[in-house]
C-alpha cells in the first residue's frame, strides 16, 4: 500500500511539474536582463546605500510578504475545508 501511495504521490508531482514548466516556457523573458546602469548611478547608489539598507529592507519585505501570504492560503484552505469560519 505504501509502495503505491508512494508511486501515486510521485506521478502526481511529475504531472505539476510537468504543468509548471510548459507555463514556464510561454512567459516571456525578462526586459531588465539587458539594462546597463551608468557608474555614476551605480557609485550614487552605493552611497545611498550606506545609510539606507535597500538590500536588506527588500530581504525583510519579501520574508514579511512571503509570511502574509502564507498565512492567507493556509487561511483560504481552511475555509474551504469549513475548518474555521
């Protein structure tokens, strides 16, 4: 029984996987992969970013988002299963 919930388990990743990158494929790529910043800009922002921490602002806000968000499908899938109101 394990051997087959293990192999039921597996076909069905293998099929949202497979899903995933046919999706994955149709997108575009991205139009900032070729943007060239000038040094200028790029010495201007090393300095900003001395006394304003803009990387690790972004690495908070998206832990902050990912945490959210999480919480608001774990909360939706509840709901739907009429575990909570």
């Amino acid at each position: 029984m394990l051997e087959f919930l293990k192999g039921l388990w597996n076909g069905l990743t293998d099929i949202i996987d497979d899903i995933l990158s046919a999706v994955l494929v149709l997108l575009p790529d991205s139009p900032f992969a070729n943007v060239q910043i000038p040094s200028e800009v790029r010495q201007i922002l090393g300095y900003v970013n001395y006394f304003v921490p803009i990387g690790a602002m972004l690495a908070i806000a998206a832990g902050w988002l990912s945490a959210i968000g999480i919480y608001y499908l774990y909360q939706t899938i509840l709901r739907w299963a009429k575990t909570i109101k």
